[in-house]
C-alpha cells in the first residue's frame, strides 16, 4: 500500500496552536485561542494580572450558587485545552474544573481572576528545545486527603 504525501512545509498553525521558530527552539502559542476565550467571556477590556490565581485556599461549601453555571463550564472546558501549552494554568484549571458541577459566585471569582492572569501572559507558551542528551527524568508529587471538605487527593507528574 502506497501513500502520496506532500510536504506542506514547516507548521505555522494547527488546532489552533500557534508554531513560531526561536533559533533552534520551538515555541507553541495559543496566543489567538487565549483571546477568543477572554472576548467568549467578556473579559476584553479586564485589568490584566502577572500573577495567578490563589486557588490554594479550600474553597468552602456554599448555598450561593452561580447564576449561569453553562457559562462557568463552558469557559472552564475552553481553559482545559488552553494547558495544552500553558502548564502554568493546569492546577488551577483543575480547581476550578472540581467544581463544574455546581459552581458558586466564589468560584467564578477565582475564574475570573484566571482570566486576567491569562489576559496579561498572553505571550507565554511551550518551547521546545532539542537536546543533547537522551536520558529520561520523571518526577511526581501528591497529596494525601489534601482537600478538607471532601478529602479529595491531588497529585501530578512531569517526565522529561
């Protein structure tokens, strides 16, 4: 079984991920992405942030649920592709995903407050970077019952 192919070049633009040339690196923007969600949100025109969300702090049960949690998910989902390439955001996205379920006013405050950290580190992405050496490092870290109210764990890995 044969297969023609052609060679389309090097890639600039796929599944909206951005590839920008750096020297001998690769840098993985989804730069074009980060802003549909900010204009999906309505969070254009926001005061942008250069730091993340603190969203260390247990979040407590409450009665007050948010009004329109179609948009919470909906905007929580979108930020769940953005880590694709901003690693930054994976532990707080996945707070934040914890709660989809029946989000309150507190944790749209915390999404929002995600949003305009993204809003002002648009520029960041994933850079690749060849290298000399071939050895494998991998490294994980958990823990234990670490969330008070439902005693949830919550762990992560990283191989490099």
């Amino acid at each position: 079984m044969t297969f023609k192919i052609r060679d389309l070049g090097q890639p600039r633009f796929f599944l909206g991920i951005e590839t920008l040339p750096v020297g001998d690196t690769l840098v993985l923007s989804q730069r074009r992405y980060m802003k549909n969600i900010l204009t999906r949100s309505g969070m254009t025109d926001c005061k942008a942030l250069a730091t993340l969300a603190a969203v260390t702090k247990p979040a407590s049960p409450s009665s007050d649920l948010f009004k329109n949690p179609t948009q919470y998910r909906r905007i929580v989902g979108a930020l769940q592709y953005l880590t694709i390439t901003r690693l930054d955001l994976v532990y707080s996205v996945n707070r934040l995903c914890q709660f989809m379920h029946s989000p309150t006013t507190e944790h749209w405050v915390l999404l929002k407050r995600v949003l305009r950290y993204v809003k002002g580190t648009q520029d960041l992405g994933l850079r690749l970077t060849p290298s000399a050496s071939s050895d494998l490092h991998a490294y994980s870290d958990s823990d234990c019952a670490g969330c008070p109210i439902d005693r949830k764990s919550t762990s992560g890995y990283a191989v490099f």
